[in-house]
C-alpha cells in the first residue's frame, strides 16, 4: 500500500479517448492510498483508496464534471466547474463516480474510488459479522427444512438488486476462513476407499481360485502357469465423499457463474463475482479432485460427511449456500447496496442475533418462530430485519419461583402522544436500537404497563470511530440520526442519550451502548444494578467477543426480577400506589418538615386515629396518664383493627358535645397495646372497665407546633358516622385531615 498526497486517474472514456482526473487530499494525515491490484481483487475493492470523514479536491479537463451525490460531490461555484470537492462523508465501499460531458450532458465515462472506514480492522469485522448474520439466517430455516429436501434453485428473473443480495449471502459463506480451513484439511488428507481392480495373473500365483477361475482352468489346460483374470484391492481417493466435494464446488461455481450473467449492470459486483469463480476454479484444478469422478448420488448420512473433520464444515457450507441462494434482505441495501461497505449498520444488526442468543440463553427462552425473522415472499425467502422496521422476538421465562414474559424487540418506538399510565415517552417520541422488556406471565403488556409491572432495558449499537468529537446537537429525525458522522465515540453524548431513554421513556431501568471497544462501564442509580446505565464493548469475533460480560448483567438482572424483596420491585410498587390516581386536593398548609424522626411525614401515607372521649373527667385521665383507650369489641361484635388504625401517628379527639377539635396529638410510634381492665385500673381509670380488654395507644407530650394553630370539624371527616357509631373509632390520611381545617376561634362556637 502506497500513501499518496495526489493521485492522478486514468479514466477511458466511451470514445475510446483517455482523460485524467486528478485527486488531492485536502488534510495532511494520511488519507490517501493506491493498494495493488492483488489485494484489491482479494477484498473486492477499488485500486485508489480514500478515507471517510475526510475531503479530497478533484480537477478535470475542460468539458468535463462529475455525476454523483450531491452530498459527495460538491463544485467549485467560485473558480471553473472543472473542480470541485469530494466529500465521502460516512459512506464506506466502493464509490462509482461518472464523468460527464458539458456538451450534452452525457455520461462518457465512470472511474472508482474505494472509501475505507476510519476504523482500521473494518475489512475483517464486516465480513466476519455478514458470515455470521447468513450462518444464523440459514440455522433458522434449516430448522424448519429437512436437509434431504435441500437443492439449488435457479435465480429467478427478478433485479440486480435482488441478486446481488442473494450473492452476498453465498459469498459470506465461501470466502469464510471455515471454508478455506475445511477445503485445505481435505485436499491435504482426503478419505481414500479400497477398490478391485481386473489383472491377468499367473495361475499358481492365485492364493485362492473362485469358480470361474476354476471352470476356466479345466477347459483350457491344467497348466499352472496360465493367467488368469485376477482382481487387485487398490486404495483410492475416489470415493463418494470427496465425488461430492467435487460436486459441491462444481455447484458453487455453477451458481456464481449464473450470479455473473444476472449482473449485467453492475460492473463493481460483477469483480467480486469473478473473484470467487476464480478461487473455486483453483481448488477445482487440484490434482486430487481432478481424479475424482461425477457424484451419481446424494450421500448426506455419510457418517464421513457427517463427522470428519473439513467435509462436515463443507456439508455445512452446502446447506448454507442452498438457503442462501433463496434469501433476500430489504436491510442489505443498507449494508452493502451500490458498492456500499456500511459497517456501522451491519455491526447493527449483528448484535441484533447476538443478543437474540443471549437472551434464549440467559431466559432459557424457547427458540423463536422463524415466522419472526423471515418470511415466504414471491421471491423466495426474506429476512425481515430493516433499520427503522420494528420485529419482536417474545418468549417465557419459567423459573421455580416466577414466571415472566420476555420480549426482544427492535426499533421500538416509544411515542409521545400516549398519556400516562399507558407505554411511551413523556417527552418526545424515542426509538432505541434494542429493548428487552420483562413483565409478570399472567398479565399482557398493556396492563403490566398500567400497573407499573414492566421493565424495559433498552441497548443502544454503536460502531465508535476513536478519532471525532461528541456532538450533543439533538437530532429529531430518527433515521437521519444514525447516519450523522459526528456520532462517532462513546463517551459523554452516548451516556446523555442513555440518560434520555432511562428518564423519558416509562418504566426504563436501564440503558446501555453496546460499542467494539475495549472498555466496560456500569453506573448504578442506587444500590441495585437497576436502575443504571453504562457501556458494554461487543466486537466482532469468533471467540471472546464480550458477549460474555453483557449475558452476566442479564443473569443479575435475573436474580433482581426473581428477588421479591429487591428495591427495584418496591419502587414500582410505590410507583404505581402514588400515580394510578390524578391528586384530589391541594394541600397549602404549615405542616412538620419531613426530615430527621419525621421524615416519613408524607401527609397522604401518615394516618390520624380519630378518638372518642366519653366526657370530661375522662378526657383529664387521658391528658394525665398519656394513654388514650378504646374498645376491641362492640355491641355489633369485634372491632376491625386495619393497619390505618394501628399505624396511626396522630390522634384527633370529640365528644358529642363538640362539632369542632383543637385537641390534636401525637402518639407514639410503637404502635398500640392491649390492656385488660385490670391494667386500666392499675392505671386509675376513672370509672370501673365494662369490657375485658382495651385497645390503647401511648400519647407523645412532644407534638409539633405547626398543629397547635389549627381546629378541625369532626363530623366533616369522611369515616365519621352519627347515631350509633359516633363512638367509634377510625383512621383517616393527615392530608385529609388537614383539608377540614377551621380557624382557631370557631373552636368554642
């Protein structure tokens, strides 16, 4: 590879003229290439290289200009139109630029210039994760397929386009290293079989005579020198594992070859297709495989191909291809359409199957319906996965203790226009790549969203380039968003966008970037590891590719839903007790501060027990001993003690005589005893007990002063009862209470 400063290209035009177009790169770093011819047919690239995110001046001879986006290619309005600017932007592949006559506006020629991603492993992770998307693609249906079933199918008549998808497929698959390894571990150490061979041999050199050599030897002579037709056991490599080898690739070629003829209008795909053909007629023309002779019949219950080392990865690879062959993806114009290399995308959806398996793993999720993924089209199959197309992979988590539903999705949309309690977001509509979202068996998601049951977490998949800054501009439109080339590291703008989706959007408890870098970040709101937010790097790899660290947070969050206890669970319980219900009142008055003893004061959660006194000696025993009683049992039967009343912290007093209180306690927050009236006559009860046992709370002589103002009117309380049960006992909210306020001196009206 030759660094450059400028390049000059020779462009041939239709009229069989040469002309020259010369490229300049604008910045002094290195963003200027010409590789050899070599490694450009190895990766299917063009031969002069750019960088992206970079800009590069062009200059043409007169009568000439460049055809292309305009967003790439920008003229000079201020000098000739001869020159102008090159802007990749964050396109990454081979870009076909056309050169163009000014005379009529014709197009006389094309030239191309290969944009390489900033990201210098770019080349390997993009086919190493396009092999891996077709490897699961094709394990999906083949679960549904019967491998007997399995045969190549002609590309129909239908668009470049299509065809050209369908290739990306096979061609993942034979330019794989696995492939390479399985044809080279063949041809190195092929299966070999025994066969007879017809030799004229000498009579007595024959250990042992069948009939036919017997017959012949009485008729002819018993001479033991005679020869006879003899057969010779010799080994061989042409047995009908490697014949299908042979087949196999016969049949790659034949259907590259028929790629090649589809794609007539696109010279850029039409390179890679001959690359391919030119590898399989090499391993075609060993010396092995030309020995070999044509495969008559289909041996798939080989064991040799079944298990063998190097053929049962190329059974495998036949499989594939056969699927492959059928597949189409609406998404791969995203990735690869028009020569593009976006490995920003691709990288996308990779983590999409990633995290497909992870979650089947982690939830011991039966595998799902491939209905979800792909689907029968006119043109055969198609994988549904498409930036901006929502799919949902749903299944149930059935643990000894819980059951839960679970539900993989992409492209949510959380819309803002949905009210609370309802799904959505509160602010403005967010679309996060992934949300996993977990909600208890028996119930559906939208009342699991109305009962603040369900958790989301959302994933957020970002191919960093190291070297741009943040921009923290907001984007509105979704779509346009990913493809903003400042949006390029994880750092402060990516945990800000984490932050948007765990505050705006309900019930979120947490929210991750998934990156190929090299570090992990896990920030905890609270003690629990949700809610959080934070970081995992996820590169592409056969092996150790950080998946490992993502499928452990899953297993803690496992062990968080499963925790009846955990904090994350009482949260939404209080969640959803203080905002399943618009507030019925505000409450404006001076009221204790919740802070130190009092800072469970929460005017709605702190009940007031409001009391019956007989008359006033009794009400003297009362301010006296501290202790306010009441009784267990009633004429109609026992007294109901609900939590309101035993939880109580305040006291409120009346007597028949008094409409409107001033006498307000506290009481202590033990809790009530029960006394015998034999313990109420230890303590001086005024008047002899006429039951067995009190209820009877401990007054607390510190009451605060903010209560010390106020007068209330009893029979305005909505627990209050006249007739027979004025007597009785009940609890109400603090709020409520202090909603019935009257001024101080209606207290002796």
């Amino acid at each position: 590879m030759q660094k450059l400063k400028m390049v000059e290209i020779n462009v041939q035009l239709s009229n069989q003229d040469n002309l020259s177009v010369e490229i300049t790169a604008i910045s002094e770093a290195d963003c200027l290439w010409e590789i050899n011819p070599a490694e450009a047919i190895e990766w299917g690239e063009a031969i002069i290289q750019i960088k992206e995110g970079f800009s590069y001046d062009y200059k043409l001879p007169e009568g000439f200009e460049l055809m292309g986006s305009k967003k790439i290619i920008r003229r000079h309005q201020y000098k000739q139109s001869t020159t102008g600017t090159l802007s990749p932007g964050n396109f990454v592949g081979t870009l076909t630029i056309e050169v163009v006559s000014t005379r009529d506006e014709s197009i006389v020629g094309a030239f191309d210039l290969e944009v390489r991603s900033v990201k210098a492993d770019y080349r390997t992770d993009y086919r190493l994760m396009l092999e891996e998307i077709t490897e699961k693609c094709t394990e999906l249906i083949m679960r549904h397929t019967s491998p007997a079933s399995q045969y190549f199918t002609a590309v129909p008549h239908t668009s470049s386009k299509i065809i050209y998808q369908r290739f990306s497929f096979i061609k993942s698959i034979l330019d794989s290293e696995e492939f390479d390894r399985a044809l080279n571990k063949i041809l190195q150490s092929p299966v070999t079989v025994w066969k007879e061979k017809e030799i004229e041999k000498e009579a007595h050199k024959i250990k042992r005579l069948n009939s036919k050599q017997l017959r012949k030897l009485s008729i002819s002579s018993t001479n033991p020198f005679i020869k006879l037709a003899a057969f010779h056991k010799i080994e061989t490599v042409d047995a009908p594992e490697n014949r299908f080898v042979k087949y196999a690739l016969t049949e790659f070629l034949d259907i590259c070859t028929l790629f090649y003829s589809k794609l007539d209008d696109a010279r850029n795909h039409q390179k890679e297709v001959l690359r391919l053909m030119e590898k399989l007629q090499h391993y075609l023309s060993h010396h092995i495989l030309k020995s070999i002779g044509p495969l008559h019949t289909l041996i798939l219950n080989s064991p040799v191909l079944q298990r063998k080392e190097g053929y049962r990865e190329l059974l495998r690879s036949w499989l594939m291809c056969d699927l492959a062959a059928q597949l189409t993806w609406r998404g791969g114009e995203d990735v690869y359409d028009a020569g593009k290399k976006d490995v920003a995308t691709l990288y996308e959806y990779w983590i999409f199957f990633k995290l497909i398996d992870s979650t089947i793993n982690i939830f011991q999720l039966e595998t799902p319906n491939i209905e979800t993924l792909i689907a029968s089209t006119a043109n055969g199959l198609e994988l549904k996965l498409k930036q901006g197309s929502f799919i949902a992979v749903k299944g149930i988590f059935n643990s000894p203790t819980r059951k839960f539903n679970v539900q993989l999705s992409y492209n949510r949309t959380f819309k803002k226009e949905q009210p609370y309690p309802k799904s959505g977001s509160w602010t403005t509509s967010l679309r996060p790549d992934f949300t996993l979202s977990l909600w208890p068996y028996h119930l559906e998601n939208e009342a699991a969203e109305r009962e603040e049951l369900i958790v989301h977490i959302h994933f957020d998949a970002k191919y960093r380039i190291e070297h741009l800054q943040d921009n923290p501009n907001s984007h509105p439109d979704l779509n346009e968003e990913k493809d903003d080339p400042d949006i390029k590291k994880y750092k402060k703008v990516d945990l800000l966008k984490m932050h948007t989706y765990r505050d705006a959007i309900r019930r979120t408890a947490g929210a991750y970037v998934l990156y190929p870098g090299g570090k992990i970040e896990s920030f905890r709101g609270f003690h629990e590891i949700l809610p959080g937010l934070g970081a995992f790097s996820i590169f592409p790899s056969k092996s150790n590719n950080g998946i490992q660290q993502l499928e452990q947070f899953l297993k803690d969050v496992v062990t968080i839903l499963l925790n009846r206890t955990s904090q994350r669970e009482r949260m939404a319980s209080k969640t959803f007790e203080i905002y399943k219900e618009a507030p019925s009142f505000a409450l404006n008055m001076s009221l204790p501060e919740p802070t130190g003893i009092n800072r469970a004061l929460i005017p709605e959660d702190t009940y007031v027990l409001v009391g019956y006194y007989k008359n006033e000696e009794h009400l003297k025993w009362i301010l006296s001993s501290n202790l306010y009683n009441t009784r267990i049992n009633s004429k109609k039967g026992p007294m109901y003690l609900n939590p309101f009343i035993t939880s109580a912290k305040y006291l409120l007093l009346h007597n028949k005589e008094e409409k409107i209180s001033t006498k307000f306690f506290k009481l202590k927050t033990k809790g009530p005893k029960v006394f015998s009236k034999q313990d109420l006559q230890k303590k001086k009860y005024p008047t002899p007990p006429s039951q067995d046992l009190y209820l009877v709370f401990e007054i607390d002589p510190n009451i605060e002063t903010d209560f010390k103002e106020y007068s209330w009117n009893v029979t305005r309380l909505k627990g209050f009862k006249s007739g027979k049960g004025y007597a009785l006992p009940f609890a109400i909210s603090l709020a409520e209470v202090m909603s019935i306020i009257c001024p101080t001196n209606d207290a002796n009206k």
